[in-house]
C-alpha cells in the first residue's frame, strides 16, 4: 500500500464531506488532487494541492479553500498536525504510527510491496537492445539494454501486461556486407591471404570462427561459385552466429526477451506491402520529389529523383518520407512501418522503443507512422539513450580492438561484473551522458553507488548474523514487536524513506524512468548508514540492545523491512543484493 494513496483518500473524503455539507460543488474533478511530500520538509512530511486545483471551480480562493479542507481533515488517523501555506496548500505532519506501521505492510508483502494497479493490465510493447546482428554488443547497446529491461521490470510491478521485444534487423544491405565480410573470412580460413580488409566490409575477428566452421563443414564449396549462389547462405549463417552470441551476451547481463521479431520475415511474409495497402487506402502515399537537404548537409535516404513518400506531414513530422529508392529496394522506414503495425495488430496500443540518441532524428517519422497505422488508436513513446563514456582512472578508454583490454559489452560485464553494469547504467536519466569508469565502479567507497546500497544490506544481513551469535536470534522474529518503541528522529526518517519507496515506482512507471529506482536506493541506504554511524556514537542507537529486548526486536523488524525494500528496488533494476562483502 503506498501511504501517500492513503492520505489521498483521507483527503478525498474530507473533500466529499465539504460537497455533502454543501460547502463545495457536487461535481468537481478530482482527478488532479494529489498528495506528495513536501518541497521543504519544515512544511511536514505531506501536502495536499486539492485547494488550489478545486478552487477556481469551487468559486473560493484557494487559501480559504485550504483553510477549511485543513479543518475537515482534523482528527483523521495518523495525522498530527495541520497547516496550511500560500497559495493554497495544506500541509500534514503525521503521527509516529502511522510510520511505524509501514514496516508490517512491507513484512507481509514482502517482494510484492510497492505492487499497483497503476497499469490496469494495460499491455505495453516494451523494444529494447535490437543491436544489428552484424557484430557483438558494445557498450552503447549496453545502457539501451538495462534501461528497456529495468523499464519492463517496474512496468510490470504497476500492474502492467509487459512484452519485452528484440527486433533483428536482418534485411537490407547491411545484411549483404556481412555475408560479403564471413566470405572474405572463409575465403582466409581456406588458405588464402587477404590482405587488409576493404573498404566498407567488417573488419571484426568476431567472424573468423564463424568462416572456420563453414571451411569445416563444406570444404571449397563456396569458393569459386558468383556470389548470387552464396550470398543467401552466408547471410542466414552469420546473421543466426551474430544473434547467438548477442542472445548469450545478454544472458551474462541477466537480460532474457519475450519476442524476438526478424525484418526479414516482416519482408518475405509481405508485411511492408501491406502497411503501404492500407496507408494507400487512407491518401497517405505518393510519389514525388523531396526537397534538397538544408544547409546543403547529406540526409538519410534523400535522392534527386520521384520516390514513393508517406505523407509524414500530415501527422507532425516536418517532411514527408521515401518508402523506396531509385534502385526500387525498400528503405528502412518501410520495414519499419511494417514492424510497428505488426505490433498494433497483437494487440499493443502502447509501445515504447528504446533508442540511442544517435536515432534522434527518426523520432518523429515513426510517432507520425503508428498514428497513421492505427489511425491515432495506438502510441508511440521512444526514449533515447545517451552515449556511455567508458574510462579507466579518469582516462578515456578508446573502443578498438587496439585499445587492449575492453571492446566489447561482454568484456566489461567479465571485468566488473552484471550487477555493477546494470547498477551504474541506471545512475543517470537515459537522455544524459553517462561516465563508466571501470576503476572506479568497483572501488569500495561511499563514492560508488552500486556500493553504497549494496554495502546497506550487506550490513543489515550482518546485524542478523550478530543477533545469531549474541543469542538474539528469537528477536529478529517481528509477530508482537512493539514498533511505537521506534521514537529517534533518525529512526522514522529512515522508516519514512522506506516507505516512499511505492510512490517512487508510481513516478517511474509513470514517466518511463526506472533510473528514480536508483536514485531512491541511494537516498534509503544514505537514511541507514546514518543510523548505523549514530548507533556507533550513541550506544543506545544500537541495533541490538541485550538488555532492551523488545526494542531489539522493533528495531530487528524495522531493519528486516529495509532490508526487503532494497533488495526488491535491486531485483527491479535486475541487480542481486548481496549478503557479504569482501
């Protein structure tokens, strides 16, 4: 239960009171009455806007309105203290009780606390990684990666029906210089020396043992035949050797997909010609000529000459877009539209396509494709990741296979870790630019976030052990534990913060930012290693207290219920909590 829905309601029903009393209209829209914490916590620990949102409709200033909604509220549970604050604000201060007994809510939910219906059941597309199966993941794919699962992960915690999708983008040239690039190698494998690799194929290693095993299994086979009766063959071979190695890098990053959609099949099943049928239908095709690129700058799939456009402008974009070039191949917009409305028709009117910000410029064409496509029925949100600066020690880390010691993502989860990874890439909202130094995301500091909350409840798994060796292990049972014994001021601030953490999931599925998840964590564990170090100066503050056993037990409860919260808000983030650290 998230406390502040609680207080919603304690708010709305003083409301109804006010309409039955006939102080305020029977119809009025409460939709935008909200309880929050406070901006200055010397205002309370909770603020209604209802007065200010009401009072235009109710014909009240919002001050008196505030005034008389404070009234209303007096002697609802849990509520201290009433105040109100310009321009028509009404602040609450809430009774020690009503924190304290959060700690059993999260006891009995467990793993399941800060669960809502938010989503109603609302299926949701959730497109993330789609890496071109030309090559292993990089670091880049990587922020895209975590970001799209953490994403799908808090999704489906507020109640929503969540598909996690990969699309592979296997057609098209960049598809054919692969299958070009694995015959040079093949050719290499055979005997021959090939020299530098040309222009405009893919230098990659990564392909070598892929041609080694074709040289294996079909000897010269495919040495001296044009390439029309190879190029097939190779393209199927090292399109399913890239996807195998991508699907078993992710799994090293903890990270498993519902769906995989392949491009090729949306082609060769007739799926573009189809998007293109019913755009038709609807007047949103026709053939004509783009205007030259702005500032004489080159633009993605612009040509001199009549193409068949979509009518892209009709529907917010800036100009219309070419659907097939000169040469009659389908651009990859084309696939694109095929591939969005065949999420629509499996029934998801809301997709979100996780990018990375080099894709910025693609954004709209395809907000204006779903809205044509599902004719204003389905949405499209797309959230772009930003570019992972990778450093060791300070120092830029070049990705190049010269640099040494770190290429690929798999190389950086093998030196750090999948929880590290997963950790510091959700440190920073995904449009801004993040710093991975590989020094020090493993350094033992309160400097480290990944540290800091792992270390919180690695210390609270140990104040358990200690209660094992000291005899107090009966006391970490909470059934009785009397919490209004948890009175210190830097005991209910950290009770407070455990139990914002509903309303922090509300705000990151609502937003689409799981990156409030780690940001939360670290408040929460900031709240405990406080209490921790007090407890260190003030043996009276100690957890485990042989002499003051019910208080023992109330602080045992109270640290168990922590101790839950962290390691969900980890388990969201796709981040194991640890018990010890070394």
């Amino acid at each position: 239960m998230n406390p502040f829905r609680e207080l919603l309601d304690l708010v709305l029903d003083a409301v109804g009171r006010l309409q039955a009393a006939g102080e305020l209209p029977p119809e009025l829209d409460l939709s935008r009455v909200a309880v929050e914490p406070p901006r200055d916590p010397a205002h309370g620990e909770a603020a209604t806007n209802a007065a200010l949102v009401l009072a235009k409709a109710a014909g009240k200033k919002p001050l008196d309105l505030a005034t008389r909604l404070a009234a209303a509220l007096e002697g609802a549970p849990g509520i201290a203290r009433l105040g109100t604050a310009a321009p028509g604000f009404v602040n609450l201060t809430l009774t020690p009780a009503f924190w304290q007994r959060q700690i059993l809510t999260v006891l009995e939910e467990g793993p399941a606390y800060g669960r809502s219906d938010l989503g109603e059941g609302q299926k949701i597309n959730v497109e993330y990684c789609s890496a071109n199966p030309t090559g292993p993941l990089h670091v880049g794919h990587g922020r895209g990666t975590v970001f799209g699962d953490a994403l799908a992960n808090v999704l489906a915690h507020a109640g929503y029906r969540v598909t996690r999708e990969y699309y592979i983008n296997d057609g098209g040239a960049q598809i054919e210089t692969l299958a070009r690039s694995l015959h040079l190698r093949y050719r290499e494998a055979l005997g021959e020396a090939i020299g530098p690799i040309p222009t405009g194929l893919y230098p990659g290693e990564y392909l070598i043992p892929v041609a080694q095993g074709i040289a294996e299994r079909d000897g010269d086979r495919w040495l001296r035949v044009p390439e029309p009766e190879w190029l097939e063959a190779f393209a199927r071979i090292a399109v399913d050797a890239m996807m195998a190695r991508i699907r078993d890098d992710l799994d090293a990053l903890g990270v498993h997909h519902d769906v995989f959609t392949s491009e090729r099949a949306l082609i060769e099943e007739g799926r573009i010609d189809e998007a293109l049928a019913f755009l038709e239908s609807q007047g949103l095709l026709y053939t004509g000529t783009l205007p030259p690129p702005k500032g004489g700058k080159p633009v993605e799939d612009w040509e001199p000459a009549p193409q068949l456009l979509f009518r892209a402008t009709a529907y917010g974009d800036e100009i219309d877009r070419p659907l097939k070039r000169s040469n009659g191949a389908w651009t990859y917009f084309a696939a694109d539209l095929a591939y969005h409305l065949d999420k629509f028709r499996r029934g998801f009117d809301l997709m979100v396509d996780v990018w990375g910000a080099d894709h910025g410029g693609y954004v709209k064409r395809m907000q204006a494709a779903v809205k044509a496509l599902s004719q204003g029925r389905a949405t499209l949100d797309v959230r772009l990741c930003q570019l992972v600066n990778l450093l060791d020690e300070g120092r830029p880390l070049k990705m190049s296979k010269r640099a040494g010691r770190i290429v690929t993502l798999r190389d950086v989860v093998d030196e750090v870790g999948r929880d590290v990874v997963r950790f510091i890439m959700l440190t920073r909202k995904n449009d801004a630019p993040l710093d991975f130094d590989l020094a020090r995301v493993t350094e033992q500091s309160k400097d480290n976030p990944v540290f800091y909350v792992q270390y919180a409840h690695a210390r609270i798994c140990s104040v358990f052990r200690n209660a094992a060796e000291e005899g107090l292990g009966h006391l970490a049972d909470p059934a009785g534990a009397d919490l209004s014994l948890l009175r210190d001021p830097a005991e209910l601030l950290l009770v407070r913060e455990m139990a914002s953490f509903p309303r922090v999931l509300e705000g990151a599925a609502l937003h689409f930012e799981p990156h409030r998840i780690a940001f939360y964590l670290h408040d929460l564990a900031g709240a405990f290693h406080g209490l921790w170090t007090r407890g260190k100066e003030e043996p009276k503050l100690r957890f485990l207290l042989a002499d003051q056993p019910e208080l023992t037990r109330a602080r045992l409860a109270m640290l168990a219920a922590v101790r839950s919260v962290i390691a969900t808000g980890l388990g969201l983030m796709g981040v194991r909590p640890v018990e010890e650290l070394h």
